[in-house]
C-alpha cells in the first residue's frame, strides 16, 4: 500500500454524500443514521483520499445479511476487523477509496469517539493543521509501511481522543 496524504478536497463531501445514498439503499429499515467522519470529514485537513463512513443501525446482527449487496457495490465485508461491535467493509482493496465501519445505536462509545474527534477538529483548526503536518511528515517518511506510518500517529490520535472526548463532555 502506498501511503498518500493530499490537501483537502471539496469533492470529499460530495463523494461521501454518493456513497451514503447507495448506503441507504442497501440497508433500508435497519439504518438509525449515517455520518461522514475521519480525516476527509474535516475541512482543509490533509488527509488520505479515503472516505470514511460511519452507518449507525439499529442491530449489528442483521449487518452480515447485507454483505452480499456490499460486494455487488464493490465493497469488501471484514466482519469485526478486530473491534468487536463493528462491521467493517472497504471498497478499493489496497487502494483503497471508502471504509465503512458500522456500529450499533446503543455503541455509544464507539459512536461518540468518532464523532468528538472529527467535531473537535473541525472546531480546532489550528489542531486540525498539526495533525494534517504530521500525516504528511509521516506519509513521506514511510511511503510504503503502514505500520510505520501508523505507529508515528498513534500517540497523536490517543491524544487528540482523549481532548475530543473531554471537550465534548463540557
């Protein structure tokens, strides 16, 4: 995989909003609601150009029936992928354009987490931009090891969560 972080783009919302109609589609009834979050969902962050997606439903269950219709859609289901109460699909294989990661209504804390952070950042600009610089340092230092790139980024992340869901709380 080679890691790319690209200024923002304005067609990043559009293409989350393409995205989250055929979402709905396919999840019909179950759906809760569906939100756009990760770096891509932050005005003027740089970022990977991979759209993240955020579908809430209403049992977590019945998500694997839907597995078939992802992948007519180009999707790739990864059931949990390691995090237990999601369901995590990808679109792109390791070129990855959309991930979408799927939690229950009552996940409150998986849900909360991803929403503070991209809320915070979005309310933080100047946050928002040392994250963006650090991805991008990053990416140029380990073009093609995620690990690596991943890893430079942790500390940062654990971080900016812990201040996302502190601000949230006030």
């Amino acid at each position: 995989m080679n890691i790319k972080v690209t200024d923002y783009d304005l067609r990043w919302a559009a293409k989350f909003e393409e995205e989250a109609a055929r979402i709905r589609d396919i999840f019909n009834g179950e759906l809760v609601d569906i939100h756009h979050i990760g770096s891509t969902s932050v005005p003027e962050l740089k970022a990977k150009p991979v759209i993240d997606m955020m579908p809430v439903v209403h049992d977590i269950e019945k998500v694997d029936a839907f597995n078939e219709k992802m992948i007519e859609i180009g999707y790739e289901p990864l059931g949990e992928a390691g995090m237990p109460g999601r369901r995590y699909f990808r679109k792109g294989g390791e070129n990855r354009t959309h991930q979408i990661h799927v939690f229950q209504v009552d996940n409150q804390h998986d849900i909360g987490r991803h929403l503070a952070v991209r809320d915070y950042l979005r309310s933080h600009p100047e946050e928002a931009a040392e994250y963006g610089e650090l991805k991008a340092r990053l990416a140029n230092e380990f073009p093609d090891d995620i690990v690596g790139y991943s890893e430079g980024k942790d500390e940062f992340v654990k971080n900016l969560e812990r201040k996302a869901m502190e601000w949230r709380e006030r």
